[in-house]
C-alpha cells in the first residue's frame, strides 16, 4: 500500500540521472526521503509498502526479483527449470550465499521461507501467492523442487514480491526490529520516528554495492519534506509528496525531477460489508458523486492517470472503464433516492499519512456533500490506518494507493479489508492462476476489470504518478516503480 502492498503492483523504466558513461566515485553515503515509516521491518508480515520501499532487495532477496522496466529477473534462484506440465519449478541457487549473520543460504532457508509463508497459521499479508504451492523439497543445498497443486501462469512473477523474500530460521524471532537478508545493504541502526540506516554488504555474492551506506529519512509533513530537499538534507526525496513544487525544483540545477509511473491504483476504498455499501445501488451513487480529474488536479496538480477500475493504464490488457463511473451527481442523487437514501446518510472516512489522501480526502467530502453523504473524516497516522481500516475493517470510507503489481486478484479474497465477496470474480480469478496462454490470459484480465467496474466496489480515481527530486549528480535512482522499493543497489555519486 504507498502505499498499500497488495497484490500488487508497480511498473517500468530506469531513468538514469546523468549518463552511465560518465566516471562515478566509489563509496559514499546517501539520504533518502520517504513519507511513511514502516510499521516494523518483516515484509513477510505485513501489507505495508513502506517496509519493502526500504528493504526489498537493498536488504532482502527473494528467488527473483522486479527490474525497474517490471520484468522478472533471477535473484536467489540464478536459473529454473519448468517441467512440461508445468507443476513443477526446479529452481537453482546462486552459489556462495550468506544471511548478514554469516550463515550460510541454502535451499533449506527456501523450503522454510515458502512453507512459512504459505502455513495455516501465517501473517503473510499475501498468502493467495503461495496458495497454489503443494510442495517445497530440498533436492541438494543448491536445489530446491517446488511443486504446484495445478499451473500458475504467475508464480514466478509471485516469488518476486516482497511477500516471498527468503529468510532463516536462525533470525526470524527478531526479524521485526533487525531484519537478516542477504541484500547489498545489512540493517544498521533504527531510530523510530526519525531514520533507518544501513550499510553496504562487504560480503555479498553479487554486484556490490557503489555506496557506503544509506539512510531513509521519514518525513510525513508535505512542508517539512520541501524544506529538506531545498536544504539539502536530503539526496533524494521518493514518492515527493508536494507536487506542487515540482516546478520549483525543475528551474533549480542542483536537482533533477523524474516523473515516471506507479502501481499504484488509487482508490476511495469501501467497505462493502457495511450498511449502507453493501448495497451495490449506494456504491454506484457514491462513484457517480466522483470527479476524478478535480481530485487530480487539485490534490496532486495534475499528476495521476483516471482509472475506473483496479488496473494500471500503462498495462497492455488495461480496459478504460472511466466512463461506466463518470462525475454525474444528478444521477448519484437519483440512485440514493432508489437505495432509500434520499435525504442521504453519514460515513466515516479514514484517511492515511501520504498527501494523495488527506488533500483528495478534502475535495471527496465535498464531493459527497453535494450528494448528500455526510464524511465524519479522521487523520491517521499509517499504524494506525493498518490497525482498524486494513486489519479492523472498522471504516465506511477510505483513500488508499495499492501499489503493487497487477494486484486485482485481492478483490478475489471476501476477507481483503474492502469485504468484496463474488462468486462470478472468484472463478475468473481461479481460472486466470491455471491460465497460461497469453490470448486467454488478456481475455480473463479484461473480464476481471469489468466485473469489478460494474459492481463499483471501490471509487476508483487515479493511478498515482512516481514523483521523485534527485540531486542531480545522484545516478540510477528508478524513474518509475514497477513495485514499491527503493532500490539503491545500483547507484552512485557521478564524480
């Protein structure tokens, strides 16, 4: 989740700041600004974006791994093997790997990672990823047999989440305050409220990192964070959370804007299992009470793609479905009136730290207003906001970013926080993980999205937009977000 880590999403290209031809000085230190601070530090546990936007990959690696262009690259696993029926994954290690404690990284820790993750008892926020694993055999220290229960055409595009990175036994008790990967960068030092720090890897068996250390600087205030970029407090500021000052920076040498995409659907999120949104008329009124671009426009100065269903434009199977939910509050009027709501009602609206929420939370109240939906809105800070609207389900309303990739089978589990329960998305769900030709796959995505549309289980408004302010001799700070992360395993100070 920027928020909500959910399955899903994130999206394409390396923006390089300056030219990779140009020398580069080793070493180094970097301070990166972030606007939420993670709950705690176990990806493995939780559905907040904020921890993979520290760790995934700087600290954690899963069996593969998200380039910044999306795709599917090996990680942990340097190579598999696919049997014909396609039930069986054989995935190879990578040779010489240790957890930052020294110990060594085997195809047991793999075997105990997934049979964790997919266990009856599992906190995994993402259990549906591991739904379809029937088994994990160690073949030899350097081999590992994973065996589905039927086809997934994802699964390696699942083993790449956050949610499936690979841990050890040996330091999973405290994986929450000192987490042990086997990433680039070990864990250093957490000040709540303030930083995490970590420290280049001088062990690790790939690529080493080109910096020395890093620092997450959390800065939640839209004003503070403009302060700290313009002092210079900070390297880089990811998902800016003030684009309104966007230009200011643009004119100033000292930095670079990149303005890239996400995968984060964001959405005015409903609880379809209270009254009155458990009625699909009241939903339909409530998407139709919407104006998507005055949101845009007002809360994020015009940065953000309209969407009408959970599903990112940029994605080759996205289905416009904006006008199935177009601004018409004669017609949401008319539809509360037809539910029994003719004189309206009032619901809570709870919203989260990042700015795309609580400013579009303004403009939606008012949206609602003119409608006759009364909001009762409440700020939350984000642990908060994951305690009673992602875990409690106590809420009526909510803006929220989900922002991992193609994550639109979420709506496929009744106990996801928005309470959707359909027998019809379920099935199509069901057979999309056993598809895998690409022509039948497109056709069940472009199903899916339109079942979700026409039963308006969220308000959807916009796909939020990347918004980054780099110092401009920072190089290979990702432009876009093909998953929530800040990967800094590859960048450098330009000399």
């Amino acid at each position: 989740m920027t928020t909500l880590r959910t399955a899903a999403a994130l999206t394409s290209a390396l923006a390089l700041c300056a030219s990779l031809g140009t020398a580069h000085a080793a070493g180094g230190d970097v301070t990166v600004g972030l606007q939420l601070e993670p709950p705690h530090l176990d990806p493995t546990s939780a559905a907040a974006g904020a921890i993979d936007q520290v760790l995934y990959s700087n600290v954690f690696e899963g069996l593969t791994r998200f380039g910044p262009d999306g795709s599917i690259n090996p990680g942990l696993a340097k190579d598999w093997d696919v049997s014909e029926d396609g039930l069986t994954y054989t995935f190879h290690l990578q040779e010489g790997v240790t957890f930052h404690d020294g110990t060594t990284m085997d195809a047991e820790d793999v075997k105990f990672s997934l049979d964790r993750a997919r266990a009856e008892d599992s906190a995994n926020a993402q259990k549906a990823l591991f739904a379809d694993i029937a088994s994990v055999d160690v073949v030899d220290p350097a081999t590992v047999k994973v065996t589905l229960s039927k086809p997934n055409g994802n699964f390696l595009f699942n083993m790449a989440w956050g949610d499936a990175v690979i841990v050890a036994p040996e330091s999973i008790e405290n994986i929450k305050t000192n987490p042990v990967g086997t990433g680039a960068f070990t864990f250093s030092n957490w000040v709540q409220g303030d930083q995490i720090t970590l420290t280049k890897n001088a062990d690790y068996w790939g690529e080493p990192a080109k910096l020395d250390s890093a620092t997450f600087k959390f800065i939640s205030d839209p004003t503070a964070a403009f302060a700290a970029v313009m002092a210079e407090d900070v390297d880089a500021f990811g998902g800016y959370p003030a684009p309104e000052n966007l230009p200011q920076f643009e004119a100033d040498p000292r930095f670079n804007v990149l303005i890239g995409s996400t995968e984060g659907e964001t959405i005015l999120s409903t609880n379809n299992a209270q009254p009155p949104f458990d009625n699909p008329k009241v939903r339909e009124a409530l998407a139709h009470a919407i104006d998507r671009q005055a949101i845009i426009d007002g809360a994020m100065f015009g940065y953000g793609t309209p969407i009408g269903t959970h599903f990112a434009p940029h994605h080759p199977d996205y289905v416009d479905l904006t006008g199935n939910s177009a601004y018409d509050p004669e017609k949401a009027k008319a539809l509360l009136a037809e539910a029994g709501f003719a004189d309206g009602f009032t619901t809570t609206l709870k919203l989260p730290p990042p700015s795309y929420a609580r400013r579009g939370g303004e403009i939606i109240a008012a949206q609602l207003r003119d409608v006759g939906i009364e909001t009762e809105i409440s700020n939350l800070e984000w642990a908060q906001w994951l305690e009673q609207v992602f875990r409690g389900k106590d809420f009526g309303l909510t803006i929220i970013s989900h922002t991992e990739p193609l994550d639109i089978g979420i709506y496929a589990n009744p106990d996801y926080y928005f309470q959707y329960d359909s027998a019809e998305f379920q099935g199509v769900m069901a057979e999309l993980n056993e598809a895998t030709d690409p022509a039948k796959r497109s056709e069940l995505l472009q199903k899916a999205q339109t079942i979700i549309s026409d039963d308006y289980v969220n308000g959807y408004l916009f796909q939020l937009a990347q918004l980054s302010v780099v110092k401009a001799n920072l190089v290979g700070i990702w432009e876009n977000s093909p998953t929530q992360a800040t990967d800094l395993t590859a960048v450098y100070w330009e000399e």
